[in-house]
C-alpha cells in the first residue's frame, strides 16, 4: 500500500512538473494552389502565421487529387499503401479499406494519448454518403465531430454533428466552421492538450464567396504565366488533346474562376484571424501549433488546359504550408523539401509521441535551415474515366468509359482519362531541382524538368537527358511505388556520379 502511494505521489509530481503538450491546429483548405497565387488574399494567414513562423516553399503532396491526398494527411501513408486510388468508394475513398485505416491516423494517437479533438467541414470525399456507412458514423479518433457529409459545397449541406445529421441551407459553411471551432476553443481547459482540424470548402468548385465577399475582386484576372495557354506537342496524351490553345472567348471565363477562388478564400482568411483571436483572450496561442495548409494545387489555363487539378505539373503538386509555435523559427523562409504525408509524424512529435516506423512520410525538422538536404519524393496519380461525365455531343463521347469531364461549354476539352495515370520522382538537392514521371498509356509516355532552369516546365528535355540517368529515375521510381514505411521509402537509391 505504501509502495502504492509512493508510486502515485510520484507519479502525479511528474505530471506537474512535466511541460504541458502543446495544441496543434490544422486548417486544410481544398485545392488551393501556391503557384497561381492561391495565398495573395491570405492577409490575415500571413500575419498571424506566416509573420510568427515559418513558410515551407517547397511542400508538395502525394497525389494531386482531393480524396487520395486527404487519405495520405490523416495515415502519412503514400497512396499505393493507403490504397485510396481517387475519389471513388470503389476507388477506396471511404471504402472498406480505410475504415481499417482510420484506426491509425494522427488523430486516434493523440486522441489515445488524451488530446480533446475536433474536427470539422471536408474529410474524405465518400464520408457520410449512404452506401459509405451515413452520416451516423463517427470516424475514430475525434471526441467533436462536424464532417461535411460528401464533397466541398458551401450551402445546402449535411454535416455530421456527433453522428446526427444536421441539413443547413444557408449558412455559408465556412462561416459555420468558424463559429464551431470558436466554441470548441472556448470550452477548453489547460489541464487537455487539444488537436483542431478546420477544413473549409474553399476555394473548391462551384467557388462561392461569402456574400459579403462578392466582387472584392472585381478587376482581378488570372495570372499569366509563360505556359498559360500554350500550345504543347511535348507533354503526355490528354495534353495534346484539342483545342490547344484554347479559344481566346474561354479566358474571361478563366479569369472569373480565378477571382471567385480568391473571394471564396477570404472567409477562410476571416475564420484563421477569428480562430488566432480565441486562442489568445483564452491564453492557449502561445502554447499551440498552427498549420496552414490545402489537399493539392490547381491549374488555371497552363498548357491549354481549363481548370482543375490532377497533373504532374508544379501548380498541381505543390501546395502552402506554413506553420507556427513554441519550437518554430518566426517570420522565416524554410525551403526543406517536404511531402504532405508528413504532416501526420509531424503532429505526433509535437504531441511527445514517436511516429510509428510504418508511416512513410518524416516528421519536419524545424531546427534545419540552410544545410545540406536531398530528398526524392514520390507523387501518384490513378486517372479517372467517368461515363456521366463525357457530354455525347463531344466528338470522343464513344469513349466515355475511359475520359472524364468533357464538356462542350470547354470545347470538350477533357480534364482526365485513364491513361493520364502516371508516377513522378520530385527530386530536390540544393543544386538540384529535377522531375521525372512516367504514364501508364499506350506509349509509356515519360517527361521530365529542371525546374531550375525552367519553373514553368516548358521543355520535356527526356530526350536530352543521359540514359544512365534517365535509368536510374527509372529503377528509383519503381522501387519507391512498391516502398513501405520511412526507412525504404525515403531516398531509396544512391545518387549516381552523373547527377553531380
Ligand atoms: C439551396 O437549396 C434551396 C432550396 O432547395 C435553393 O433554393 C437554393 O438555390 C440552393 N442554393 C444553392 C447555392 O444551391
Ligand atoms: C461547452 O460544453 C458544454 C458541454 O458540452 C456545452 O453545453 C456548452 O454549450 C459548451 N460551451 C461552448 C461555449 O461551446
Ligand atoms: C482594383 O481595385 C482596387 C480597389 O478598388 C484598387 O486598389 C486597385 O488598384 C485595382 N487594380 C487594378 C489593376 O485596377
Ligand atoms: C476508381 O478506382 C477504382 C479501382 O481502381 C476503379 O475501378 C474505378 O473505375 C475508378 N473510378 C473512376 C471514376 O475512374
Ligand atoms: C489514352 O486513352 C484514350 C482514351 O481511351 C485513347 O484514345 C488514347 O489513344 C490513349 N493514349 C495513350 C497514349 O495511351
Ligand atoms: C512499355 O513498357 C512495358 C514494360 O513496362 C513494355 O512491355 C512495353 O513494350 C512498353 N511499350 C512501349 C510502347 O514502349
């Protein structure tokens, strides 16, 4: 009994003495680009998090697509491991699969380990859906949940709320998030570390403002790279399909989705300075990590395409991150090169808790800056054919099985197809800044980048480069899409000579 008491006494001194785990915030936006100048309406992001932390300028993630990425955040697995392939039950998103999976995210570890957690808006695309289970169910590791019942819309929504489905016509969701998570922050004691995910619809399709967001970007138009509708003759398949240009009538039609994405954002800038604000009069900011961050980048008119995601190019697979806290360097440019996967490690080290070895992803050192770093990094894409989605009158809508979303009002121009399934190493080292991926078509099509020397991937130069390197991409490429965990996934092969 003594001994008992000792122990207990003992015990509860650690806890005492021991510093408090700190609170970790998400906010995961959907499909906002970083290279298009997704962040310029972030006012209040820059302030309160870029401003008092640190932006990482070369974060990517593992699939460019909504569901498959979300998947890879939440395990810090890669896709060929989550087996989340698109956006799909079918596919794996939210299909029987990953409900095995959802018992080890980040959230059940820190939820296990005594965290509050809250979640609220998007989760996976297929959450909630009937033949998904419904709205009832609560996915593991989330004390408050308020997920968004199918994909990003911002009126006429159901959202879960603890399992009981909850239909709102006109409350603008993300303004809905913002209260949620205000209340949420306002019940929290210090004796609980929490852990908040905030993912808010923006700036998706349709692309809805806030009413009182309407038109604040009136005389914006879209950003006008060197490739923004060129003509390409070297880029896969589902590029060198027709119109290529586009028709000059289509670009204004560009320019007002690239505003709308704009204005959609700026509730999103709103919630993040309202959240800040909670934290502090509550006394919680100085001990709690933000982490601003989207699922994938976007494309607006670059190599004639219309808008979308899904490609290997940069607007896709990069995305912001920027993040602040107690260990982080304030107002600082970070250039480490970092993959979404590993967010997940990341939150569990700074929640006191060590990332299983199965994780593929690695957790973000925030004392490295300036040293030497190289990483190759894997990005997966599983193109998507979808019958509904090929209009008939579109001249190719006898293979609609293997297109999707052909549309007249876009010239049929198509955004996906089967074979635009294709796999890329990410390759950054301080004098080097390479992308090689591979198709899955008829033609084993395969392209390849120096951004430095290219930022806007103008030139394919596969045909230029050595084939002992072009080799090597080739044997690291399928060695690191049947990869496992960190120790195999990470850098896999040695550098050959010829690299440099
Ligand atoms: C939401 O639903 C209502 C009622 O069905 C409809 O009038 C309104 O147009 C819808 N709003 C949107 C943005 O779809
Ligand atoms: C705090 O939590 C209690 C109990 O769950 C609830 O009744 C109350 O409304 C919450 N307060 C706020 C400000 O959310
Ligand atoms: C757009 O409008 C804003 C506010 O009315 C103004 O400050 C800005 O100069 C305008 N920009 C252009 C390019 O006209
Ligand atoms: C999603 O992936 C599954 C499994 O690979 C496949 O059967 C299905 O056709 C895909 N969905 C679409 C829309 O392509
Ligand atoms: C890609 O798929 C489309 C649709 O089935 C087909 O027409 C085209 O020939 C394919 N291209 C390649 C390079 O595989
Ligand atoms: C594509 O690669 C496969 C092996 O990966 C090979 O069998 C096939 O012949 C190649 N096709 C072309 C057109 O090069």
């Amino acid at each position: 009994m003594l001994k008992y008491l000792l122990f207990t006494s003992a015990l509860a001194l650690v806890t005492v003495c021991q510093e408090k785990n700190p609170n970790i915030v998400v906010i995961l936006t959907d499909d906002q680009d970083v290279v298009l100048g997704g962040m310029n309406p972030m006012k209040n992001v820059k302030r309160f998090i870029g401003n008092e932390g640190t932006t990482f300028t070369n974060s990517f993630v593992t699939s460019p697509i909504c569901c498959p990425s979300r998947a890879s955040f939440l395990t810090g697995l890669h896709v060929h491991n989550h087996m989340t392939w698109n956006n799909s039950i079918n596919g794996g998103c939210y299909g029987q699969n990953w409900k095995k999976l959802e018992t080890r995210t980040f959230a059940t570890s820190l939820y296990n380990a005594g965290y509050n957690t809250f979640y609220a808006g998007k989760y996976l695309n297929q959450y909630g859906v009937p033949n998904a289970g419904g709205p009832e169910q609560v996915p593991p590791g989330w004390s408050e949940w308020h997920g968004l019942v199918g994909n990003s819309v911002y009126y006429n929504y159901t959202l879960s709320n603890n399992g009981v489905p909850t239909y709102s016509t006109e409350l603008y969701l993300t303004d809905i998030i913002r209260d949620l998570s205000i209340n949420f922050i306002e019940n929290q004691t210090e004796s609980r570390p929490f852990l908040m995910v905030l993912a808010p619809p923006a700036p998706h399709q349709p692309f809805t403002p806030a009413p009182r967001h309407q038109g604040v970007f009136n005389n914006v138009t879209a950003i006008k790279h060197p490739n923004f509708n060129i003509a390409v003759n070297d880029k896969h398949w589902l590029l060198r399909m027709p119109p290529s240009p586009l028709p000059a009538e289509m670009i204004p039609e560009l320019d007002k989705v690239y505003r709308s994405r704009w204005e959609s954002l700026l509730a999103v800038d709103e919630m993040v300075a309202d959240v800040v604000e909670a934290l502090d009069s509550n006394s919680l900011l100085s001990n709690t990590y933000l982490i601003f961050t989207s699922d994938n980048g976007y494309h607006i008119g670059q190599f004639s395409q219309v808008y979308d995601k899904r490609q290997p190019y940069e607007t896709d697979i990069r995305v912001p991150l920027i993040i602040r806290g107690p260990k982080v360097q304030k107002n600082t440019k970070n250039d480490q090169p970092i993959l979404n996967i590993d967010l997940a490690p990341t939150i569990m080290e700074l929640a006191g808790l060590l990332p299983p070895q199965s994780m593929d992803g690695r957790p973000i050192r925030f004392d490295a800056q300036n040293e030497e770093f190289e990483r190759n990094m894997l990005v997966e894409y599983y193109g998507e054919g979808r019958d509904g989605t090929v209009d008939p009158l579109c001249p190719w809508s006898y293979d609609s099985e293997n297109l999707a979303e052909c549309y007249p009002e876009y010239d049929c121009k198509c955004q996906d197809s089967r074979n635009n399934t294709f796999a890329c190493v990410r390759h950054i080292a301080r004098r080097i800044n390479k992308k090689f991926c591979r198709f899955a078509d008829s033609e084993n099509f395969t392209e390849m980048y120096d951004i430095n020397n290219d930022p806007y991937e103008l030139t394919n130069t596969i045909d230029q480069e050595l084939p002992a390197v072009k080799h090597w991409y080739q044997l690291l490429l399928a060695q690191m899409l049947t990869c496992k965990g960190y120790r195999n996934c990470d850098n896999p092969l040695e550098n050959p000579k010829v690299l440099g």
